[in-house]
C-alpha cells in the first residue's frame, strides 16, 4: 500500500470562520467523510473507532464548533440541533452514517 496522500482538500471559508480542523487517515483509526455544496460550503464527518464518538464539522458554523452525533440526532453542547438545512447535505449525512453501519457491520464480522 502506498502512503502518498490521494485526496487533500483546502479551506474554502472566510478567516472569520475560524482555523478548520486538520485530519490524518494516518493517525488513528476513523472513518471519514467530505461534503461541499455548490455554493462551496464544507462539512466533514468523522467517527472514532476506538473512542466510539462521531463528529460533524462545517466551516458556515465556524470549523471549531463540534457537533456530536448519534444514529438519530445532532448535538451541540448537549442539545439537540439542526446544523444542516439544504436537503443534499441532510442525504450526504444519512449517506455517511450507512456507510459507517456497514463498516461497524463488516468490523464485527471480521
């Protein structure tokens, strides 16, 4: 297997949206996920393997902010919230949350 990175994505948001998060595939293990709409808005997904802890993050909400999910809610601070508006990036979410399912399927079956 080849360690030469194949998929590097810049930041797309204003400098008030705050430093976006850097991630390594090679550190750790997780499961991720990229989104961005037409308008050039960013969202990343990403579930820990071993902490268990699934995380969504967008740059319109400032790349700081940390969304906590769960198989059927978003959270900030504890409570529950609706971050994603437009239809497509409500698909994109459901979409990641099959694929991590079927990962978590295939992990037990291993």
């Amino acid at each position: 297997m080849s360690d030469k990175a194949f998929f590097i994505m810049g930041n797309k948001h204003a400098k008030s949206c705050g430093e976006p998060p850097f991630y390594d595939n090679g550190i750790g293990d997780c499961y991720y996920g990229y989104y961005e709409n037409e308008h050039g808005e960013q969202w990343v997904f990403l579930h820990d393997w071993v902490s268990g802890k699934t995380e969504l993050r967008g740059g319109d909400c400032a790349w700081g902010t940390v969304y906590n999910i769960t198989e059927n809610a978003i959270y900030l601070d504890g409570k529950r919230v609706a971050p994603l508006t437009a239809l497509t990036e409500t698909l994109w979410l459901i979409s990641c949350q099959n694929a991590l399912k079927l990962r978590k399927e295939a992990k037990r079956g291993s």
